[in-house]
C-alpha cells in the first residue's frame, strides 16, 4: 500500500511540473504570441525549393542512419538479432520519446534485447551507452562551432546545462573499460576476454558516427532556414544549436519529445534581432517533417511484428 501511495504522488508531482510548464508556455506565448505573429507577417519570405528538398532529404537520412549506433552496441552486448530486427524496435521504441520523462524509449529497447535472451544489466545497459555516445558525439560536434563562431552565444539556461553534460558525457567514455574492469575483479576475481562495452576502436566509430549525423542536422538546418528566406542564420550556429538543442530537450526529460525545449534552444543560439517570430516558424516546420518521419518508420517497422517474441542465445 506505501509502495502504491508512493508510485501516485510521483504521478501527481508531474502532472504538476506538466501542468505547470504548459502554463509557462502558454504565458510566453501570450506575451510574445502578437510580436512574433507580426514579425512573421512583414518577413521578407522568400522559398528556396531545392534547398528545403535537400534539407528534409538528410534529415530523414540522418534518422535512418541513427539506429546504427544501437545496433554496434547490441552487438557488442552479445545480442544475435538481425539488423533489421533492431533497427525495427529502434524505430518503434523511439516514438516513446513522447511519453513525460522517455521512459518508454529505453524501457521499449531495453525489453526487446531482454526478450531476445540478453541478461537484464546487459539489456538495459545498451540504451544506456547509446544516449552516453549520442550526447558526446554532440558535445564533439558543437565544440568547433563554439570554438571559432564570433556569434556563439549560451544565455539560455538549458544550453548551458547541455554543453556541461556533454562535456562530462565525452570525459566517461574513456573510463567505462577500466571501471567495468575493476566491478568484475571486485565480483568475479577476474575479467573475462570479451567485455559487453566497445574497445578503443569501437569508441571511436561510435564518436564518428554520431559526430557526423550531427553535423549533417546542423547542415539540414542551415539549408531549411536559408530555404525559407533566413539568410542571417550562421552556418556554425546551425551546426551547433543542431545537437545542443537535442541535447537540452532530454535534459528537461519530463517535456514530451522536448517539443518546445529544442525549438526555443534552436532559436535561443540562431536568432538575429526581429527573426525570433519567423524563426519560430520554420523551426517548428523542421520539428513537423521529423515527426512525419518518425511516425513513418515506427509504422512501417511494426509491421515485422518483432516486440517482445521470448527467443533462447545459446
């Protein structure tokens, strides 16, 4: 009865922090709502068609890329899925995301490795490192936009929050092989020959991948916002707020998606003076064709019926 009393006031405690964070939305909007539907009229709007195409094009690439990472690991874990098969729960499971908190998007992949035989620290291990590589490979791929962009800026609080969390997120990785190490000689009195963690070489490709998705979302976003009209948008500015701005919206994990939280981080690194509005706009259009693509792929994963089927590794 305590347990079930504890579990309903952690319920209450975010529909609270929700309820309250909606209000602080809808207070900003209220706010800044007839500026900014101003500004949006009297832009200067003027659409670059190739660039949108070419701009939607890698971003749905860079999703279909992203499950790479996920499968390296679950392989490294000792999973003999079918790449097919995880790159489908990968689809599928992302879309719980959208649930307060993600929860679902780690529990989703975490039962799919368990169901297919993987013990229960393995499986939960690999979503775990998988979110460790994507925030360092964010953190190595905004820190040269940062470095030598003039125009940087890092006012906003959970910007701030993410640059930190990406630097200690790079600084781990090279400590996961030497503690896991030291828990197996405390446990076990010896390590065994194969670890369930990427060696040296196996980190680096992992950095390189997610490194480079980002930029490629950082140069989709360029090309988005210069395709609208935006021409002031920076180019390095664009490769930052691309993974800083991802960054942010799971650190304010109770926000669905971040929806919103990487919006106003984008628009926080990019905007110039009376661009906020049209900014707004367009990032949210962005924001509209990724979803599209998730939803696309999640759909068309479920149709493998993979979830959850009990299989034996022998």
């Amino acid at each position: 009865m305590i347990h079930l009393n504890h579990r309903k006031w952690i319920r209450q405690i975010i529909r609270i922090v929700l309820l309250l964070l909606v209000c602080l939305a809808a207070w900003i909007i209220m706010e800044n709502g007839g500026r900014w539907l101003d500004q949006v009229e009297t832009f200067n709007w003027r659409l670059e068609w190739h660039m949108l195409v070419i701009s939607a094009a890698l971003l749905v690439f860079t999703y279909y890329i992203s499950p790479q990472g996920w499968i390296w690991l679950a392989r490294t874990a000792g999973s003999e899925v079918g790449s097919g098969e995880l790159r489908s729960a990968w689809f599928l499971s992302q879309l719980g995301r959208y649930v307060p908190g993600k929860v679902w998007l780690f529990a989703g992949r975490a039962g799919f490795l368990k169901s297919r035989g993987l013990s229960s620290l393995r499986s939960t291990s690999v979503p775990f490192l998988e979110l460790l590589y994507t925030a360092a490979g964010a953190g190595l791929a905004a820190a040269l936009p940062a470095l030598i962009s003039a125009d940087f800026s890092i006012e906003y609080s959970s910007l701030r929050t993410a640059i930190i969390a990406a630097g200690v997120c790079v600084l781990t990785i090279p400590l996961l092989r030497p503690i896991q190490r030291w828990l197996y000689r405390i446990k076990h009195g010896s390590v065994p020959d194969a670890l369930p963690l990427p060696g040296t070489g196996g980190s680096i490709k992992l950095l390189l991948l997610y490194s480079g998705l980002w930029w490629l979302r950082g140069f989709a976003l360029y090309l988005w916002l210069s395709g609208f009209g935006l021409s002031n948008a920076s180019f390095w500015i664009c490769c930052a707020a691309a993974p800083l701005s991802w960054l942010a919206g799971y650190i304010v994990f109770l926000v669905p998606g971040g929806v919103g939280v990487r919006e106003a981080a984008t628009v926080a690194l990019v905007a110039g003076s009376g661009d906020t509005g049209p900014l707004l706009a367009v990032v949210a259009g962005q924001r509209i064709v990724l979803s599209l693509a998730e939803v696309l792929f999640a759909t068309a994963s479920a149709g493998r019926k993979i979830l959850f089927r009990k299989e034996r590794i022998n």
